[in-house]
C-alpha cells in the first residue's frame, strides 16, 4: 500500500462524517465484549485506507496537491492552482465573529445539504486564518456541531445516503486547498491531549476520534520527519500516564493512539527490528507494533513469549494483539499460557478469551489444557469462566470434570451445571 496523504485523511474524515450524519448506526459494531474486536477494527481501518488511496488514485492533480507540508508549523494556506470548488451558489456569506474575535459557526436556518457544506467551508476558511491561537476554537465549534450533526443533517435531508456521499468530495478538496492549516490544528490537538488534557475534559471522544482516527492515521506522508517525530512524542506523553488518569474525551481514544503509534514508527529494515527487539526494555506499545512488523518467517528466531509474556499477562491489549497470526511451537506457547494464568489478567473472563482467540485456540480440543490449569489456578471463577467453557464447545463430561475437581464459588458452579444433561 502506497503512502497517504492528507487528502485521503480528509477522505476518511468526511467519509466518517457523512456515515455519522445519514444513521451509522445501521452497520452492526463490534463490542470490547467481542474477541475479535481488536483484530476487526485494524483489519477495517487498514481496508478503508486502502479504498480510500485507490479512490484518491483516480484524481492525480488533486494528489499531487496533498504533499510537501513543512515540518514548521504556520498558518499560510497551501495555494495550488485551481480554485476551491464551492458547493452551493451563491456562496455562503462569511460567519459573523464573535466578540472574542472568533468565527461562528450557525447552521440553525441552513435549508439544504449544499448551504450546510457551503457554510461549514466559510466558517472553517476563516477559522483556519487565525491561525494557532484559533486552534482550541474551532475544536469546540466541531465538537459542538458533532454533537448535534444527526438532527441537523435529518433537518435539510433527511436520511439521504447519496445526498451525504455528495458532500465529500468539497471537503477533501478544502483539505486539500488548506493542507498546511490542517496538519497545524492536528499537531495542536495532540499536544493539548500531552500538555494541557484538562482543556479537553469537556469534549466528546468522538470529537478527537477525528484526529485520532481520520486526519491522524495519514501524517506520516503529510508531515517531514522532524514534525512526525514531535507527533509521536505527544501520543507517548499521553499512554505513559496510567489508563483511568486522562479525561474521557482522551481515555476513550486510547486504543486508537496506540495503533496511531504504530503507523508513525520510524522506517527500519527487518534486521534492524529484530535488532531492537533483542534489545529489549521496549514498552508494550513499541513492542507490539515491532513485533507485527517482522514476517513471520523471521520470529523464529525471536522469544516471542518472553518479549510479549509480561505485558500480556498484565493484561495489555497491544501486545496481546500482536500475537495474532503467529504459529508459536508448542513450547513457547506453553510457556505464555504460564505467565498469563499467574499474571493479574487471569481474573479477566473477558480477556482470557481474546487471548484465546489471539492463540488461535477457539475449539475445547486446542484449548483444554490451558483451560485446566486456569482452573487450577484458581483465577478461573464466576460466570465469565463458565461462559468461557461453554463456548469452547466442551463435552457435558469435560464440565462435569471441572466442577469435580476444582474448588469454585457456588455462582461458578450453578453457571457450569446449568443445562447439563442428565446422566
């Protein structure tokens, strides 16, 4: 997959927004309680920005303007030579400003999807001009239109999927058009997220799910290398503080930092991966996002139990994440189910079955043996142990055993015998 650029972030931005605007809630998602929620959202994230590239692929002047923004931050709009495209005509008068100086954004007697677009461009033109200082100001006027956009969409055009696909193509090219701006109020919203969190306590996540998530995944063929790097910086300032410490708005973007770390990793050859892994003393993050950049031909000759055992069995996410797709022998892999069922997330029903999963142990017959000694370590009770089971497709004989043999709180065991046949 080629580099992207920002046009297709502006892509992917619009795309979400027009999803979100005509109900994108008709498409089932997958839960935290769902084992290949991790795995679907970077499988989906990977497809969409490969569409997305081979959409923008089919309009080579437009990428051709999506590259070359400067590591120095400024407030001066790139200037291609073809105009921007306005969407409604007449065009929209500009946004009345505030008495702070700040542009306001009303759409309350927009009456089409074309003045709506048309007047977010004005709005968004003359916020961008402010430069900087207007950065945490244009936040809370998306944050706020986010908030309500559903039922001002509905407003002007009901449900119209097609009507919604119409406005994303001015949005990419007003991206586009203003491509320096754009990055500058990226890397403005993470280094609030690393600097000053609390401004952002009041934000909704899905208002910083934009950057995280849309304008975020395609800096690295946006930005130098210098810029990336202060961008990365901000992320690790941000999971280095325990979970639970940020505000919502930052907590519920977590996981999309993390893979957002992994997409800004400096380029390395295979050999110099391997390299800084046998190193060691990585964080999870790094470590996770290393480890699903060698070919697994080349993880023969890596610890993967050891390098990833620790954190797994604390119960990370990334790093368990990185354990999908790879075949360990027999020996490796006994050697983490080890250091899991004596680590803290053994407790967690949940997270014993991704892991699972993660292993590529789904069936009774492929995970019995790790099943028996996380009951016999005793991590194993509760309703989440027995629903474990019982999706494992274990035999009514195979759960009798269990509750034979191993000491369980009495909600454990009426969970385990609830539905076996008699004998």
């Amino acid at each position: 997959m080629g580099t992207p650029n920002l046009a297709t972030a502006a892509l992917a931005l619009a795309v979400g927004a027009a999803g979100f605007l005509v109900g994108r809630s008709q498409a089932p998602r997958t839960t935290p309680d769902d084992p290949g929620a991790l795995a679907q959202e970077n499988d989906g994230l990977r497809a969409r920005v490969t569409e997305l590239e081979r959409t923008l692929a089919s309009r080579p002047a437009l990428a051709a303007a999506g590259r070359g923004v400067a590591d120095a931050p400024g407030p001066a709009p790139s200037t291609p030579p073809a105009t921007p495209a306005r969407v409604a005509d007449p065009a929209a008068p500009a946004p009345k400003i505030g008495p702070d100086g700040a542009p306001v954004l009303d759409l309350a007697d927009v009456k089409s999807a074309d003045e709506l677009v048309a007047r977010l461009l004005a709005y968004l033109e003359t916020a961008l001009a402010r430069g900087p200082e207007g950065h945490l100001d244009l936040l809370r006027t998306l944050d706020a239109t986010l908030k309500d956009a559903e039922k001002t969409f509905e407003r002007v055009a009901g449900r119209d999927e097609g009507t919604a696909a119409r406005m994303i193509y001015p949005l990419v090219r007003f991206a586009v058009l203003h491509e320096a701006q754009v990055a500058d109020v990226t890397e403005s919203v993470f280094r609030t997220m690393a600097e000053h969190p609390a401004a952002l306590a009041d934000f909704d996540k899905n208002t910083l799910e934009v950057f995280t998530e849309g304008l975020g995944v395609v800096m690295p063929g946006v930005v130098g290398t210098d810029r990336l790097a202060r961008l990365r910086g901000y992320v690790e300032t941000v999971l280095a503080t325990p979970p639970g410490s940020q505000p919502k708005s930052i907590e519920g973007n977590r996981n999309r930092m993390m893979r957002l770390l992994r997409a800004w990793a400096p380029p390395m050859t295979v050999d110099e991966v391997i390299a800084r892994l046998k190193r060691g003393d990585l964080p999870p993050e790094e470590l996770a996002a290393l480890v699903r950049r060698v070919p697994k031909d080349a993880l023969a000759g890596l610890d993967v139990a050891g390098l990833l055992g620790p954190a797994i069995a604390r119960g990370d996410m990334a790093a368990m994440g990185a354990l999908r797709g790879v075949a360990l022998p027999p020996g490796d892999l006994a050697a983490l189910d080890r250091q899991v069922v004596a680590g803290p997330s053994a407790r967690d029903g949940n997270f014993v079955y991704q892991y699972l999963w993660a292993t590529s142990r789904g069936t009774w017959a492929n995970a019995a043996s790790f099943v028996e000694a996380w009951f016999a370590s005793g991590a194993a009770d509760g309703p989440q142990a027995a629903m474990i089971v019982r999706s494992l497709g274990a035999p009514a004989e195979a759960i009798r055993d269990l509750v034979a043999r191993y000491r369980l709180s009495d909600e454990a065991r009426r969970a385990l015998e609830a539905g076996l046949p008699p004998r």
